[in-house]
C-alpha cells in the first residue's frame, strides 16, 4: 500500500512557481469561463454516458512517477502491462513521461518552466504544489473540471454525488474540481500502519505484546539483554525520524503528534506541547540505554531490512504488506519460528484508547489525474479518466484483467498465482502493481477485497484490526488547504520551523542537549512566527467546514 502517509513525524524517536506564462494564462482564462462558476457536479443534466473502447485517432500524453514497487523491474509505463491494458480498454492511446524515482516535485517544476505540459499530470496537488491546487489553477497550469465533469464523466459524479464526505474533500474551497481523485472505497483501507514485534521473542521472555510505554521499556530491554538485539526498535527514519516511522506512534501516547492536528475544531501544533518534551525524554532514555538502533538518525529502508532480518532488531513500525508481508520471510529464513505481529498503538495508562495512531481519510491527494490548459482534447482525456471509477474500470484498477490476473469466483476477483506465486519471484506487491493499481493509488476508487487478498497473513490482517483502535480520525485534519495568498507565507514560515525541530529533536534524543532545552526551542518556534502558521492552518480548517 502506498506509503504515503500524512503522517506526522519521524521516529516515534522518532513517533508527518514559477510564473505561468501568458499563453497558459490566456488558456486558463478561455477554461475557466467554459468551466463555469459551480461549487460542486451538481447540474441536473445527465453526463454524457461513454461507451468503451472509445474511437479516437487521437494520442494524449500523460505524466507520472512510476511506482516505487517496480523500481529495478520495469523502467517506463509503456513496458508495465496494466498501462498497455488501460489503453486498450478505453481505446485511448497514451505517450508516456515518467520524472526521475525521488525527484518529481523537481521534475515537475522544470516541467512547467519549460512552457510546455503534457494533457494529464500525476501529480499531489495539495501537498507539492506551492498555493495548492487553486493556485494551479489561477496559473494557468490546470484546468477548472467542473463543467467537464458534469457533461463527460457520469461514473465519478455519481460516485460523488452518492458520498459526499468525499465530493467535499475532492475540491478546494471555492468549489473547484482539479483533479481525478484516488478514493479509499472503506475504511478497511484507511489504517495500514503501526508497531510491529517479534512476538516469538515476547513469548519466549514471558513478555506480553506491548500496549503501554513501560511494557516497551520492558520488552526492549529483555531484547537487549536476553536476545543480544543490538537495535531492539528501529525505522525508516526518512525524512524526519522524529515520526516514528512515519505516524508518530510512540509520540502519540503523550498526546501529540508532530503536525497539525485538531482538538475540538481548533488547530493544536504537537511539538510545542508539553506531551512531545515527555516523548523526546523517553526516546532519550531509550537511547542512552541502547534500546533504540544507535544509526537511527540516518536509518533506511535497506538497513532496517538487514536488522530484521539478521535479528538485531525485535520491533519497528510498518505497514501490513511493505512491513509485517515482507519482513516475515526474512525472519523465518533465520529462525522458522520467527512471527512478526502488530502491536496496539502504546498508551501511558493500560487500557486508555490511542488517541493517535495512523490513519488516512478517504481521499488521497497523491496518485491524482489533472488536466493541464494545453491538453489538445480535455473532453477525452475526461472521458478516458471516468473510466476509473466505473464498475467495468474498478475492477481493472484493483485487480486488472480477467483470465490474467484475477478471476471470478463466487462474485469475488480473485488474484491468480501471477500475482500471488509469481513465477518469477516477484513479491505481490511488485506483481499487483505490474497488472493492477490496487496496492497503491491513482485515479480510481479502491476496493477492499484487493487488501483482503494482499494481506495473505492472517498476522497482517490482525494487524489491521488492532492498528484501527485509535481516535486518530477524530483528531486528525481534513485534507484542508490555505489560500493562494496564504500559502508562500505559510511555507515559509514551517520551513524554517520544521527545521529547528529537527534540530531540537536530534539534539535532546541523541543527548547533546539536555531536555530542558524544550522551552528555549519553543520560544524559537514563537518568534519564527508558529501562532501565524497556526492561524492560517485554521482559517483553512474554518473554511473546510463550510464547504
């Protein structure tokens, strides 16, 4: 599953343009008055119904990061069989761009100062785009779809019209549909991440699964001591370890988190409050004593990979499938009663409910389709995207093409040993995103029976169910966006914050500062103006609510 993850901070040590030319301009206006001024796909005249394959002589071009799952085994959309699939079901035939693994907001930008764009972008509008998708809007980058989406696209404005939780994430503020949007079709789908232990060592210890801060003390150091662990808990420290891994997970136990979040409709910055000093003393503790991998500021991907699976390491934070799916293996193939389990999100008091943990809402801005002011024909590039979201293309997203990569069975799409015992030794993962887009994101509504397949584990699956026992939702903001006006200001102002708290953070965890030091960093973050970020962040919440 896609890793994305809104996150909030880095390790549970670590537990979150240029101008536009006048030609662009011009045709942005010339879109938006063709567009209409509507806040929402609300026009009572029925959208054009398309009939599949669609007969065009026409090509569009399309831009897109390949997806990391394929990195080393496939080197363009062109050779990927989903994408040869997707042009022949809707008969549109498409050139290919993929930006550089790892540089896209680099390639985009160089992108749009060379003038010239593709017809669809892929592309996280919300997150990666200075002023956000209004702002892309307003430059003449991309095209307004409400009008387009109205006439051409019947399958997504009834979806939207049918969820509209969902039809109110999609949009900005005023109204405007920028983008084809990937929708996490049930909650099921929304939790994928969390603690992760060697519950064989638990049980040979003694040692129950951790639910509170002092159970983890207490199991990483019988790792230390009787397992010879030299990493009992490490991550992914990139970009910011101070995330746990990605969500914050061992922050969470003292309330806070190190984004955004919100507390009865009012914005709360975390690591101002006096819950992430009580996180930074633990992870201190933890340090100094040698429970945490002693590389954790520069951990990757490949070395937590190696601790795993050597057994220096007994827990981590991960995901179901890219986590508990894939370390499994590694630790069996070194001790055959090695299993991996997920634990609850730790608390300080046993029995209290998390009152974070991870958890994505329904709408992702990543793996989204826009349609760029120099598309040659939006209304078939609209027409194309629609199929994503109709019943015919919903299976094709999530389990890609019958007789090949699933079949039916009982009413149920089943994936075929392709995909699951793939002849060439392809991980699931790696073989869904070959045939489907399932196990990541784009411009589709995904379907749970595509997890409850990629989570082969009974543990993974587990997993999921105790992850999903938190009040995340209730806390966490909406995919909320400031203001043209706002936004350069506000980047400007968390750029310089996000980077004295990881100063501080490193600093306090690793020991070079003492823990007292907190308060000089929070009166840091005051006068690099935080109470401003916070203000824009909830005028941007306000206006959300009013959509």
């Amino acid at each position: 599953m896609k890793k994305w993850v809104a996150g909030s901070l880095s390790i549970a040590l670590l537990g979150t343009m240029l101008a536009a030319c006048s030609s662009n301009n011009d045709k942005n206006s010339e879109s938006n008055a063709n567009a209409g001024n509507g806040g929402g796909s609300s026009s009572e005249q029925p959208a054009e119904a398309t009939t599949y394959p669609i007969k065009t002589d026409k090509t569009l071009s399309y831009w897109g990061e390949i997806n990391g799952q394929l990195i080393g085994v496939k080197e363009s959309h062109k050779d990927i069989p989903f994408f040869q699939e997707w042009q022949k079901k809707t008969g549109v035939p498409l050139e290919f761009t993929e930006p550089p693994t790892g540089q896209v907001k680099e390639a985009f930008n160089v992108m749009l100062a060379s003038g010239k764009l593709p017809d669809m972008v892929e592309y996280n509008f919300i997150g990666d785009f200075p002023g956000g998708p209004e702002k892309a809007i307003q430059d003449g980058y991309i095209v307004k779809l409400n009008d387009l989406i109205d006439k051409y696209a019947p399958n997504l404005k009834k979806y939207l019209q049918e969820n509209p939780d969902v039809d109110k994430m999609v949009k900005t503020d005023s109204g405007s549909y920028y983008a084809f949007p990937f929708i996490r079709g049930d909650e099921y789908l929304r939790v994928f991440q969390g603690p992760i232990i060697r519950k064989d060592w638990l049980d040979e210890l003694g040692l129950p699964v951790p639910e509170t801060i002092d159970d983890w003390t207490a199991a990483l150091t019988a790792f230390k001591e009787k397992k010879g662990a030299a990493a009992p808990l490490t991550f992914n420290s990139k970009p910011r370890f101070f995330n746990d891994g990605g969500n914050g997970a061992f922050m969470g136990a003292f309330g806070v988190t190190r984004g955004f979040y919100q507390e009865d409709g009012k914005v709360v910055f975390g690591p101002e409050q006096e819950g992430y000093k009580q996180y930074l003393e633990l992870f201190r503790d933890w340090y100094s004593k040698g429970l945490i991998d002693k590389n954790i500021a520069t951990a990757d991907t490949k070395s937590v990979d190696g601790n795993i699976a050597s057994g220096a390491t007994g827990a981590s934070i991960g995901n179901a499938g890219g986590g508990i799916g894939k370390w499994q293996p590694l630790v069996e193939a070194k001790d055959p009663k090695a299993v991996l389990v997920g634990a609850p999100y730790p608390v300080l008091k046993k029995g209290d409910t998390p009152k974070f943990g991870q958890h994505n809402t329904a709408y992702a801005s990543e793996g989204t389709v826009a349609i760029t002011t120099q598309a040659k024909d939006p209304e078939l590039a609209v027409k194309m995207l629609d199929y994503g979201y109709s019943e015919e293309g919903g299976l094709f997203f999530n389990f890609g093409t019958e007789g090949v990569s699933y079949n039916m069975k009982d009413g149920y799409p089943t994936y075929t040993d392709l995909l699951m015992k793939n002849p060439d030794k392809l991980a699931p993962a790696q073989a869904i995103s070959l045939y489907a887009r399932g196990s990541y994101n784009g411009p589709f509504v995904q379907d749970k029976r595509y997890a409850e397949q990629f989570f082969a584990l009974q543990s993974q699956r587990d997993a999921v169910t105790t992850w999903q026992k938190t009040d995340a939702a209730k806390y966490q903001l909406p995919p909320i966006t400031p203001s043209p006006e706002e936004a350069s200001e506000y980047a400007a102002i968390m750029n310089d914050i996000n980077t004295l708290i990881d100063e501080m953070s490193l600093k306090i965890i690793l020991g070079t500062e003492p823990v007292d030091a907190f308060g000089k960093y929070v009166d840091k973050m005051k006068s690099l103006n935080l109470d401003r970020a916070i203000e824009i962040q909830q005028a941007a919440l306000d206006r959300y609510n009013s959509r």
